[in-house]
C-alpha cells in the first residue's frame, strides 16, 4: 500500500452488514481499497472493481478473512458498469451496497480543455456512478431495497485547485445526481448517499502535502468509516444527503437559498 492505512480486523469490526453483498468501484487503491476492507471486515461479500489491481484488494480482503471477488469493467461506459453489478449477481447472488467511488483527476486549464480531457471525467465519474445505479436498481427494488453511496468532492462545492474545472463539473453532476436517485429510489427502499471525503490518498498527495500529520489525521480509514454506516442498518431513513469525511470529523454539505430581497438590492446581496 502506497500510504498507511488501518488494516481492519474481521475479528475486531462490528458485523453491520453479515449476508451483505457489495460493489466498490475503483478499489484498487487509496479510497476504494480502504472501502472494500471495511466493508468486508463488517461482514459484506464485496465485489472489488478496478480495471488495473483488483486482485492485490482481494488477496488483502481474503488475508483478513472476509470474502472477495475482483471485477476487471470499465465503468466509464454502461457496458462495463453493467457488468459490475451482474458480476455480484453471478458471484454472490445478490447486491445490496454499490460505493461509487472510481476516480480520476487530470487538472487542465479551462482554454485547454478538449473533448477528450472532458469526456475523461464526466466518462469516470459521472457515467460510472449513473450507470452501476441504473444496472443495480432492479435487482435492489426486487430485494426490496438497498444501498448507493456516490463520491462527490470539496471541489465541486469550492474548486480552489488550480485546473480542476472538468473534475469539478463532474463532481457536482454526481451530487445533483444522487439527489435525483434518492428520490426515485424511495418508493422501493433504496437509500441513495453521497460522501465528499478528504483523505490522503495517490491522488490526493500533491494537494494536502502541506497538511500537518496528513498521513494520520486524513487516513482512508476514517472516509470508509463513514462508507460502512451509510451500507448498513445504522442508516435507515437517510437518504439524499452528502456527508462531508474529514478525519475524525463529518458534517453535513447542502446547497442553501439567502432570505429573498427586492431586485433593487441585488448587489447587496450579491456581493454581501
């Protein structure tokens, strides 16, 4: 493992999800492999998708003692997101958690921008996260519910880092589109979640290189953390909500209105 991270215990976590199947998207690495351990450790069967190291997670996640299978799919196609979720069918025999958490960032200068670096990430991000929920909602509505917990990002709400228009844009779409699920996926049980992690990760190291303790304070861990409570029981009732992970400390991320004013002090309020 390229950063440290808790090595979770199957003996040690609280079994929430015993007879639990899961799909962790991009779990290769940095915050889909913390996601897939944590979950196995609570008891799930996780389907580990990456189109690189899935195997290297699921020797982790079988050490452990949990149970594992890897999943090669591109999700940035349906195609591939599709054949994530038939994998766990096939595997396991049913899905109940799928963590959309694969990734990727190619900061670029908005002037610079082409259709390629665009569709990269909305490709990734976007039609990864749209398309396991699409696949994934029959066989949950036919379960009689299940779980969806998207990745957004800090970025898509204050996208500080130089060239990130593409990979925020592509955040704020998941957010906009987790809100929409939730709402469709209410009247078959189905809880649709977001979290906007902050970890120290590959993909991440450049950015919180300056952060004191980063290697502690912003461990994986914490962000999986929060990923095995909003799969499990713990959660009922919680949907159409972005938890922002920083640590130890979670918060909740909402977009609100200011009180509403006469046009005339549009500036005001603008600028206020």
């Amino acid at each position: 493992m390229p950063y440290p991270s808790r090595l979770w215990s199957i003996r040690r976590t609280v079994r929430l999800l015993d007879g639990k199947v899961a799909v962790v998207t991009g779990a290769g690495r940095g915050l889909g492999r913390s996601h897939a351990l944590a979950l196995a450790a609570a008891g799930a069967a996780v389907i580990v998708n990456d189109v690189e190291l899935a195997s290297a997670t699921v020797a982790a996640v079988a050490s452990a003692g949990g149970r594992a299978a890897a999943d090669g799919s591109d999700v940035s196609t349906f195609a591939g997101a599709e054949a994530v979720v038939r994998r766990a069918l096939d595997e396991f025999g049913r899905i109940d958690v799928v963590v959309n958490n694969a990734g990727v960032s190619r900061p670029c200068p908005i002037v610079e921008l082409d259709d390629a670096a665009l569709d990269l990430h909305l490709g990734v991000h976007l039609r990864g996260t749209v398309g396991t929920t699409r696949a994934a909602f029959p066989a949950m509505a036919a379960q009689g519910g299940g779980r969806i917990v998207n990745t957004v990002s800090g970025h898509a709400f204050e996208p500080t880092a130089p060239g990130s228009a593409a990979y925020a844009a592509a955040k704020g779409a998941i957010f906009s589109f987790t809100l929409a699920a939730a709402r469709e996926g209410a009247a078959h049980g189905i809880l649709v979640n977001a979290i906007a992690p902050l970890a120290l990760t590959r993909m991440s190291q450049a950015y919180l290189a300056a952060v004191p303790e980063a290697a502690e304070r912003l461990d994986p861990a914490h962000v999986s953390r929060a990923v095995v409570w909003l799969a499990s029981g713990a959660a009922a009732g919680v949907t159409g909500r972005v938890i922002r992970v920083e640590g130890e400390s979670v918060m909740a991320m909402t977009v609100a209105r200011s009180a509403a004013v006469p046009f005339e002090r549009i500036g005001e309020l603008l600028r206020g």
